[in-house]
C-alpha cells in the first residue's frame, strides 16, 4: 500500500512539477538560506564589485548543485560572498506565496548586507520557474540585474512583468527530464546537444555563457577549476530531499587511506559543529588527500552518514551533508529502507556533477557494473544508485528495487555488502577509482561516496 501510494504521489510529481511547472505546484517549506558572508574570501584574489549571484536549485537538489561553477567564477575573480545558494523543499506542495516571500527577505539581506542595488537570479529545472515566476512582479524585479533559466520549460518571455529584465535561457536537446525547453522569445538563448538534465546546469559550456552573460559579452579567462595550495571547506547539512536543516549537528572530519578506504581517531582532523542555519566550518583541507565526514545529528534517533569525498583541489563553501529524513515524509519512505543492521553497509554512490548514462559513463562496484540500461538509461538521469540487500537473501541479485521507480535521479540495486567481509569496497567510475571501509550500518552509519 506504501509503495502504491509513494508511486502514484511521485508519478504526480514529475508529470506536474517537473514538467509543466504549474507555479501552484512550486510552494515550499524553506529550510534556510546562507548568504556566504561570515566566511573568508577564497584565498586567491577576488574582485567585491561583482553583482552578487543567487543560484536556486531544482527538483530533489540543494545548493551544491552550483559547487563547481561556484569554483569556476572564483576561479575568474568572484569573491565567496557573492556567490549566495537557496535551499527549498520541492517535495512540498505548500503555498507558492511563502517561497516568494522567503526568496524575497533573502534578496532583501543580500542588498543590505553587501551594499549592492541589485542581484542576479539563476535557477535550475524546477528552481527556474521559481526564479521566472518571482521576477514577475514589478517589486521584485526591481531588485534584479537580469535572471538566468536553466534547464527549465520554455516561457513565452524574458523575466519580468513586460519581459524586459536582461534574461539567458539555457537548454539542452539531450535532456530527458524536462522535455519542454526551447527557445524564449526576445531571451539570449543558448541550445546546447550533449549535456543530460542535469549536466546543463553544471557543465563548462554553460559556464562559458554564464560569464559572458554577466560580463559584457567577455569570455572567462578559464573554464577549469584552478588549484590552490591552501584549501578552505564549509557547506550545510540539510535533510536529503526537503533541505531541512540540521541544528546542532556533529560533524568528524577524517583522512582516509586511499587504498583501504580505513579511518580512526587517529586520523581525526577536526570536531565541528553545525550552527542554527545549519552552517560547518571552516575547515582547512590539504589538497589530494581523500576525506570522510561522518554526520551524527543532535537527535540520536537519526541515522549518521559517513560522506566519502574525492581530492579537493580549490576552496569550496558549498560541501553539502545531508541527513537521512524521518519515515514520515517522502524522501524518508525511501532513505527508511536502508539498513540498520551492523552486520551490513549501507551505500549510496552519488554523482554530483552529472547523470550516469549507460555507454556514455562506466560505474563498477567490484567487478560488477551498475551503469547498464536497467538502471542509466538515458531517459532515466540517474545520479544517485542505493545499494542494500532489499530482499534480505544477503546475495547480490543486482535487480532493481521497486521502492525507487516513482523517483527521477534515484535507483534503488539489490546489492549485499557484508561489514565483516575482508577488503575494502571498490568502486570505479569513468576511470576513477574510491575505496571505502566496510562500515557498520548501524553503528558508523550509511555510507554516501560522492564522485565530483
């Protein structure tokens, strides 16, 4: 019956809010906001008389889905402050009015704190209607430089009330999810034909347009994200899904050997805790090493999660941690499936910056793939596989789990991964291969490995 319900809830919401994006589908329960600028600058250079960029997120997303273009525009002399993320609840069929209000106290703090008259709006999928439908009234487009629409259904006109905010569509003929993109009318358009519905909001080429949209035409000296020497990381931690925040949260930093995936206190390399928006950090990280966050909510009823992250090579405030939601809501139907048994490890394996696509990417566990057509099919834009022993046969069938088909994104893959078995867990994805321990999934927590 729950799977039932969970179906048919979710099937409503990509044929509604995913595709169509009826603004009375788009209210939402704001978790909260970070405007960056109780952090240091990044360490290189920056210039602070840059228009400050407010980035929205889409559907099931938070706000690292802007880290690496984050990275991009420091790396072309944006300062961290100016580079702002807006966390919302796409699961939440609220009131459209309180995200409009919310987004606007949040543009509102942003004027005022960092002394500009106007922002920039870019939105991604389901964040660009919201972007679309808040520069509609002459108030808060008042308040905007121009809007940026990414991945997002085609509209009828630039943003604004008479379409004469300064606006850059950018879409992509490859995207599965949001079929409706096209050209706007009296917009600068861009079409572009490789990236998947995820990738249009992530990639190099949209960066090149990002920058020149808001630059004067001027093209980014780079495309790359430059190294430094000296690493600094903060983010959130925020439920998965709904982007509810994380109050007082633990956070245990460790540096792990990368051929084990093993850490200990002894590799301990800091003790944070979050604050009341759910902020971490500082933390300075040494460039190419490998490092786990181990996540232990305020609440001991709540899962920990252990996140398992490549070499950082440049500063970066959006690390994002998410907690796993209470069964009580949609995302946590799922997340509560998980095992709580210290006889398995419970592992998601997330791709951050783009979908897995079958024959386009390769993705291993062991020697066993899971980028194959039943689960990164084109159409479907998975980034994130749930691995756990569904059936309880403590095999790996490698079959589907049926709790994950209602989701876009998500897959769920019956795949048993004993705690007490010996070696680590191998995975290799495009060519890059991460290590994890076998941890306990009760105790240590589930494990998330993120490829950037």
């Amino acid at each position: 019956m729950i799977y039932a319900q969970l179906k048919r809830t979710m099937k409503n919401f990509i044929n509604h809010a995913l595709i169509f994006f009826f603004p009375v589908l788009l209210g939402i329960m704001v978790s909260t906001f970070s405007t960056g600028c109780d952090q240091p600058p990044t360490p290189a250079a920056c210039s602070d008389n840059r228009t400050p960029i407010i980035f929205v997120h889409g559907a099931l997303a938070s706000g690292d889905t802007y880290s690496l273009q984050a990275q991009r525009f420091t790396s072309n002399g944006y300062c961290t402050k100016q580079l702002i993320t807006f966390d919302w609840n796409t699961l939440n069929n609220g009131n459209t009015s309180t995200a409009l209000e919310v987004l606007q106290q949040q543009i509102s703090r942003v004027l005022q704190e960092q002394n500009v008259p106007k922002v920039v709006l870019i939105g991604h999928s389901a964040g660009a209607s919201l972007v679309y439908n808040f520069a509609k009234t002459a108030e808060n487009a008042h308040k905007l430089e121009r809007v940026v629409l990414i991945g997002g259904a085609t509209q009828a006109k630039p943003g604004g009330p008479d379409g004469s905010l300064p606006t850059l569509n950018i879409y992509s003929t490859s995207d599965t999810i949001v079929r409706t993109g096209g050209d706007i009318p009296g917009a600068q358009n861009v079409k572009l034909t490789t990236e998947d519905h995820y990738e249009v909001a992530t990639g190099a080429s949209t960066f090149s347009s990002l920058y020149a949209f808001l630059n004067n035409g001027m093209a980014p000296k780079t495309t790359d994200v430059q190294a430094e020497e000296e690493i600094f990381l903060s983010g959130k931690v925020v439920s998965l899904g709904e982007n509810t925040i994380a109050k007082n949260a633990t956070i245990k930093i460790f540096e792990t050997d990368p051929a084990t995936g093993t850490f200990s206190q002894n590799s301990l390399r800091a003790t944070l805790k979050t604050d009341a928006d759910g902020d971490w950090g500082p933390f300075w990280a040494k460039k190419d090493l490998r490092y786990a966050f181990q996540v232990i909510p305020a609440n001991t009823a709540d899962r920990k999660v252990v996140y398992y992250r490549e070499p950082f090579t440049r500063s970066d405030h959006l690390v994002y941690l998410r907690t796993l939601p209470g069964i009580g809501s949609i995302a946590g139907l799922l997340t509560g499936s998980l095992p709580a048994t210290d006889a398995e490890t419970g592992l998601v394996v997330f791709s951050a910056n783009k979908a897995i696509i079958h024959e386009r990417d390769r993705l291993f566990i062991g020697s066993n793939e899971l980028s194959l057509p039943t689960f990164a099919s084109a159409s479907q834009t998975t980034i994130a596989f749930f691995l756990y022993d569904d059936n309880g046969n403590r095999q790996s069938d490698l079959s589907p789990i049926p709790l994950f088909n209602g989701f876009p994104f998500l897959k769920g893959v019956d795949y048993y991964l004993r705690s007490t078995d010996i070696g680590p867990i191998s995975l290799v994805f495009n060519n890059r291969t991460m290590n994890l321990a076998r941890l306990q999934a009760l105790k240590d927590g589930i494990v998330v490995a993120v490829f950037n």
